[in-house]
C-alpha cells in the first residue's frame, strides 16, 4: 500500500511541473495589459514602462518563470499588485471559507444521494425510483447559480430564515458559521448528489445481480445486511470515482457560488483578481488549485485502492 | 424626450415637496450606531495615489480629506483649503489651507503635507494614475505653515473639480514611511473615519476619528463596507435588513425597490456617458458621411426604454442633464432613416454597408447592441457583434484595434474632463483618431475660460460640431440611483455617486 501512494506521489511532480507551466504562461497570454488595467486609461508610454519595469514585467519570460517557480517550491508566489498582500497569505486566508463549504457541500450531496440512491436501486421502478430520477435530472441540469437564486428568494427573501449572503467563520459562532453554509452548500451540492444517485442506483442494480449476492441471499442473510455489507461497498467503488472526479468541478463551481453568496474564499479571490488583473494572484490561485486537483485525484486512488485490492496489484 | 422630461419634472416636484433627503432636516441628530453598506464590488488598494477602481473612491471619500470637495450643483466647496485665489490669469493657485488639521495617526497636517502630496503622486517611480490629472502643475511652493501656492504650465480652469477627487486626497506622509508599500492596506488619512480592518471580499471597516476637525461630525460610530457583486443578492441583502444603503442596483430592481416598504430610493441624473467610439482613420467611418448615417439611424429613446427601464435620458453629446454644459436646445439626434439614408448615398454607399461591433461581453451591453443592430438593418446597415472580455476590449481599443466599440465613461465633475480626452486631437482617449482644429480650439478655450457662461456657449458649440463630425455616437447617460433604509438619515444625493457619510446618521427604531 505504501510503495503504491509512493509511486503515484512521484508520478505527479511531473504533473505539477507541467501544470506550473501551464499556469504561467496562461496568464501571460490573457488579452489585456495589466499595466494599463492599472494606470488607468490616460496613463503615459512613459509611465507604463517605469510600472512593467519596476514588477519586471519587461524581462524574458523565461527569466519571469524561473523566479516565479523558484518562489513558488518555497511557498512564496509574489505579492498582490494591488494591495501588496503576499499572495500566500491571501490563499491561506480564504482556504478554511473554501474547504469548509467543499466539506459541506460533499456533505450535502452523500446525505442526499447515498440514501436515495440505494433506495431506488432496491426498489426499482417505484414511485421512489421514478422521483430520484426526476430529482437527479432536474438537479443535473439546473445551472448552479439559477438554483443559488432560487434558494435565495424562497429562504431568505420569503421565509427569512436563513441570510441571502455573508459568511460568519466557525471560530465567532457555529450556529451562525452552519447557517451562512446552508444554502451555498445545497447550491454547490446538488448537482453532485444528483449523479451520485444515478451512479450509486446503477452500481447497485449491477451489484444486486451478481451470484454471490444471490448466494448471500440464499443463505438466508437479511434484507439488510446484503445490501448494506455485500452490495453497497461494490458500489460505493465506482460512485468513490466519480465523487473524487467531480471534485475539480466542484472547485471551479465554487467560485460561482461564493461570488453569489459573498462568501470570502478562494473562488472569489481568483475572480477579483481577474477582473482587477493582479497576475500574481491568479497565477497564485490557478497553481494552488490544480495542486488541489492532482492531490484529491491521489486521494481517489488510495481510497479506490483500499475498497478494491485489485487496483493495487496491477 | 418626453419621457425624459417628464422624469426631470417629476424629479423637481419630488425635491420640492419631500427634501428629506435633498438636505438635512430639522430633525435631531443622533450620535452612534453602525451603518452597513452592500458595495458591488470589493476594494482594490487603499491608496488613493494608485487606485484606479471606482469603488475605492467610495470608500476614500470618508477616509480622505480632500482639498476641495463638490457640493449638488458641482460647485467647489472648500474641504481642506478653506480658501483659494487664481492669480496670474489662471496659472497659480493659493491655497489657505485649515488649521488644526490632524491625520488619523496623529500627525498634523500643514502646507508641507500638501507639497509632499503633490510631490509623491508626481513621483514617475511611484508610476500613479494622478500624475496625468495633475499634469498641468509645475511647481508646488509652501509659503508659510498654512498657505501652500500652485503654479500651473498653463491655464486650467477644471483644475479645482479634479481636486475634488483622489488627487486632492491627503494621505500621512509619516504612515507611507512607516508602512511603505503596505500602506495600501493600511490608510491614514485627515477624514471623518478611520480605518480599523479590511478582510478582503468579506468586509471593510472604517471608525469614527475623534479627532475630526469638524465638530460635532460625524454622527455615526462605525461603518462596515461588504462587497456583494451579484446584483439581486445585494438587492435581497438590502429587502431583508442585512445592509443599510446599498450602492449600485440594477435597472430593473428599481421598481421593486420602490415598492418595498422601509426602503428609500433616489433617482437623479448622473454623470456618465454611453456610446459607440468610431474609429475615424479607417473606412467605412473615415467617411463622415457614413459616421452621420449611423447617428441618424439609432433610436435613442427606444434603448432607454428597453434596456434602462426608463431610467436616465438619451445623449447626444459627452454632456449629462446633470451638467451646466448640457445644449439642451439641441434636436437634431431624434431617429431619421430617411436622412441616415441619404447620409449613406453621400458617402457613397447607397446600398448599405457592413462592419463589426466590438463590445463587452455583459448583458445590458448586448441587449443595447443588438437593438442598435436591427435600427441599423433598417437602413440596409449590417452590423456584426463581437463581445469581448473587458480587458480585451479595452485593449483592442488603446491598440485601435477596432471599427466600431461600444464604451461608456463614469465621467467628472468639470464638463472638461467628459469632453476633452474624448474629442481633442491631442485627448489621452482619443481612441477614435478624430481630430478637427476648431473641435480643438473650442475644448482648449472652454478649459482655459474661467466664466462660466462663456464656457457653456463654448460647450454648446462643442456639442454642435460633435453632432455634425459624428466621431462617437452617444447613446445614453444613465441614472444615479441610490437606495438605502429609512432609518438612515442625512444622506445627500450627488450626481458623482459618492456615499460621503460625515452627515449621515441613524434613526433609533
């Protein structure tokens, strides 16, 4: 088990390389000067230079790269150009936001689509089945902020039960962390939950087929305990892929949620950058979450690894 | 037009018979409380020297003192010089600045204050966005402690109204030293509040200075900024009690706000333009002719309708209704397809022409694009959209990378700063290429001029030639709407948009 996570550690550092790579010069062909962006229209030639030569926007990119990535492996990416913040620091301080509606929002979807979808695969075909399936269609299809505005005017411009935005941090109070969480985690969630139920309903059909469930079931297991022990962890393989698949989608649609909910995480600290153009801190955050996506692709194989032995001695 | 009247009208009843909020009333003032307000959009840099983000001018204005400030009419009001002479036929400016001024950190501030300022935004390593407002000062003299003297390269009347602005915001020189480049996250200014945390993208807070030279200012103790970017959040953020005032609302929530019991909402012209930037140096539109065509052929008031809700008014030169400057006189901007069509015959296109559109890609933008592009086809004009990302499209214009763009401009105070860089062959935005020698002497004169009906005469011809050169086609001045809860009081209105907070206070409930 150990040489295997060993042996995938080091099959990403290419990876990462590739990715840095990638990032950098991403943002160096964004449209758009950042110089100007930053001046402002009426700026001088005069002026732009003295800018791009003072952030060493005017040397060889090669030369910008090698000191980007030397700072970089020691965890220093440079400083905001607007508010001089260290780029790290400004990561850092908006992760515990991020992770903390990742968390609820992975959360959010299992309650939902592990009940659901083992029941509908049980009962197949019942009224059940037939509105988890609704519930998975609507709830894939439906555009991740439209379902955000709609919990919005239904919880809290209608029954004001919960706030339409904000973020109180888990430290200050938990009731108020759990309920600024409540609807941007359903909002994030939901989509996942709806093809994890698909996922989990399928695998399990697959599975309750199989002759050793038949053998289980012949030996006169409960009802229970053959699809709870025998069938749902052979299941579970395959919705622990899509699950940790899903997850980079999931970072990406944070940025939606937290730019509708006003939530201060990662998300939207990439899109404020982007739109104010500070290089560093897109850079920075790309960088951060792509290592984000190499790790809980890791993560995935490990845990896909422990549930299936197969996969390890391959 | 009619519309638009009628709303300017309805306007002047409502000042007239409601002031409430036009000025402060009667009622007794309370001290204290916390006033929350929802922002569009996160600050960028606490350093007015290097800001370019409106929305940082929202918060400077209750940090910052500023040497000159505007009152509802754009006259200048003294702030922190409490007066001025313009000696030497307009090329310098005495300032008798306030005594007894203290920056939040302690330190007083004086005439060298103003010089160190001046010198520090002129700096080229500092590499500040002001440099090229304040391009005409040549030389900043402190007489005495109290008296600071500016001279200028030459004659430049809106030289107060850009005062009135970041580039007359007094930061401490002491704080710059100590914090340096952190300085942008740490603000020291002589204004009203000061500033005690900004947790970026969750909120800013800003507390009252005891040590403000106003007596008795301000009202409140603490004021907490909090970015919400989506415009129905920040509506329903405001519907439901969790912000105070809120600064930007989209056109179609207006009603609704209306509507909504406990809230307050003001409407008054703004100082933006909206409009199509021709590029005059290639064909088709280096044809004025062709450029006339299109002015002809778009229906203004049919835009404000659809797209604004009504709300603002058409525009038919760089000048809002919010502006002494306007020419509100002129006519000759109404829809004409006849006339748009004899204007293509002489430009030699009698059956029409194409071109592409670049704009940006936003949905109020695209709406109003693509009804230019079916009162275009009327006249057998095809017009192509192309929508950009806005950084992409402000490059594509300072390359002059285009046919036609589509842009709008916040807009100044002084008529000089909506006009001038647009419509001067020598004007920083002249992106267009347009250049006419008595569009140029006109601006220059207008600039120089110190009366002001003078001025507005010269702006009438302004507006004149820019209708018959056609170099942009203005479209639409937006509306400046405010809404905010009705136990906030005190606020007052001002075309520029700014939420100055010394005088405003909360009703206890």
């Amino acid at each position: 088990m150990l040489t295997f996570v060993g042996r995938r550690l080091l099959a990403t550092i290419p990876l990462l390389f590739l990715v840095s790579l990638v990032v950098f010069s991403f943002v160096h062909v964004l449209p758009g000067d950042p110089a100007v962006l930053f001046l402002g229209e009426e700026a001088t030639p005069e002026t732009l230079a003295q800018f791009r030569t003072r952030l060493g926007f005017d040397r060889p990119l090669t030369a910008q790269y090698a000191e980007w990535l030397g700072g970089a492996l020691q965890g220093n990416l440079g400083r905001s150009l607007r508010t001089n913040q260290p780029v790290t620091e400004a990561i850092l301080q908006r992760l515990p936001v991020t992770l903390e509606l990742l968390a609820a929002a992975l959360l959010v979807s299992l309650a939902i689509a592990i009940p659901m979808g083992i029941v509908s695969a049980v009962k197949r075909n019942s009224g059940v089945d037939l509105m988890s399936t609704v519930f998975a269609l609507v709830g894939f299809s439906m555009p991740n902020f439209w379902l955000g505005l709609i919990l919005i005017y239904v919880f809290a411009l209608f029954l004001r039960w919960l706030p339409p935005s904000g973020f109180v941090p888990l430290p200050a109070d938990l009731a108020d962390n759990l309920r600024s969480l409540i609807l941007p985690a359903i909002t994030l969630g939901t989509a996942l939950a709806a093809l994890v139920t698909r996922q989990l309903r399928s695998g399990m059909l697959e599975v309750l087929r199989q002759d050793y469930v038949r053998t289980a079931q012949a030996k006169g297991l409960s009802q229970r305990l053959v699809v709870g022990k025998h069938a749902l962890k052979n299941a579970l393989i395959a919705v622990v892929t899509v699950v940790g698949l899903q997850i980079g989608g999931l970072l990406g649609n944070t940025i939606i949620t937290e730019t509708l909910f006003a939530l201060p995480g990662v998300g939207r600290l990439m899109i404020d950058a982007i739109f104010s153009r500070d290089f560093f801190i897109v850079q920075g955050v790309i960088l951060f979450l792509a290592v984000g996506y190499v790790l809980s692709n890791l993560v995935v194989d490990v845990v896909y690894s422990y549930l299936d032995p197969r996969i390890r001695l391959r | 037009m009619k519309a638009w009247r009628t709303l300017a009208m309805m306007l002047a009843v409502c000042a007239l018979a409601a002031p409430d909020w036009t000025a402060v009333p009667a009622q007794a003032q309370v001290r204290g409380g916390t006033i929350r307000i929802g922002m569009d959009a996160d600050n960028t840099t606490m350093d007015p020297h290097r800001s370019t983000a409106a929305v940082d001018r929202q918060v400077y204005n209750n940090i910052y003192g500023k040497l000159v400030d505007i009152d509802s009419k754009f006259g200048i009001v003294p702030q922190l010089a409490q007066s001025w002479d313009v000696k030497n036929g307009g090329l310098t400016y005495v300032f008798k600045l306030r005594r007894g001024v203290k920056f939040h950190d302690g330190t007083d501030f004086n005439a060298e204050s103003v010089k160190w300022n001046f010198d520090r935004m002129r700096d080229p390593a500092l590499a500040s966005p002001r440099r090229s407002e304040i391009a005409p000062v040549k030389d900043v003299k402190v007489v005495d402690p109290s008296t600071v003297e500016i001279a200028l390269s030459a004659p430049f009347t809106p030289f107060l109204s850009v005062l009135s602005d970041r580039a007359g915001m007094m930061v401490s020189r002491a704080a710059v030293e100590k914090y340096k480049d952190d300085f942008a996250r740490n603000p020291v200014g002589t204004g009203p509040f000061r500033f005690v945390e900004w947790v970026k993208d969750d909120h800013l807070t800003l507390r009252r200075f005891d040590g403000y030279w106003e007596k008795g200012l301000p009202h409140l103790d603490e004021v907490v900024y909090r970015p919400i970017p989506d415009s129905s959040v920040r509506f329903t953020a405001m519907r439901t009690g969790q912000i105070d005032f809120m600064h930007q609302i989209h056109p179609k929530d207006v009603a609704a706000a209306k509507a909504e019991r406990g809230l307050r909402v003001s409407e008054i012209p703004s100082l933006w333009w909206q409009g199509i930037h021709l590029n005059n140096q290639v064909a088709p539109f280096s044809a004025k002719a062709l450029r006339q065509a299109i002015w002809y052929a778009v229906d203004r008031p049919v835009i404000q309708r659809v797209v604004y809700y009504n709300q603002g008014g058409p525009a038919w030169s760089p000048f809002p209704p919010s502006m002494w400057a306007q020419d509100r006189d002129f006519t000759d901007w109404r829809r004409d397809p006849a006339k748009a069509r004899a204007k293509l015959a002489e430009g030699g296109m009698p059956n029409g022409l194409s071109f592409t559109i670049k704009g940006w890609n936003q949905p109020t933008q695209v709406q109003e694009l693509q009804i230019i592009q079916v009162q275009l086809k009327e006249i057998g004009v095809d017009m192509k959209i192309e929508l950009l990302e806005f950084g992409k499209l402000l490059a594509d214009l300072n390359g002059h990378n285009f046919v036609a763009l589509r842009l709008g401009w916040s807009g100044r105070p002084d008529p000089d700063g909506n006009a001038h860089v647009f419509l001067h062959s020598k004007g920083g935005l002249n992106r267009v290429r347009y250049g006419n020698p008595k569009m140029d002497e006109l601006l220059d004169q207008a600039r120089s001029e110190a009366d002001q009906a003078k001025r507005k005469a010269l702006y009438t011809q302004v507006t004149r030639l820019g209708a018959e050169d056609a170099p942009y086609i203005w479209l639409h001045h937006d509306a400046e709407v405010k809404v905010w809860a009705e136990q906030v009081k005190g606020f007052e209105h001002i075309s520029d948009g700014m939420i100055r907070l010394k005088g405003v206070w909360l009703e206890k409930r």
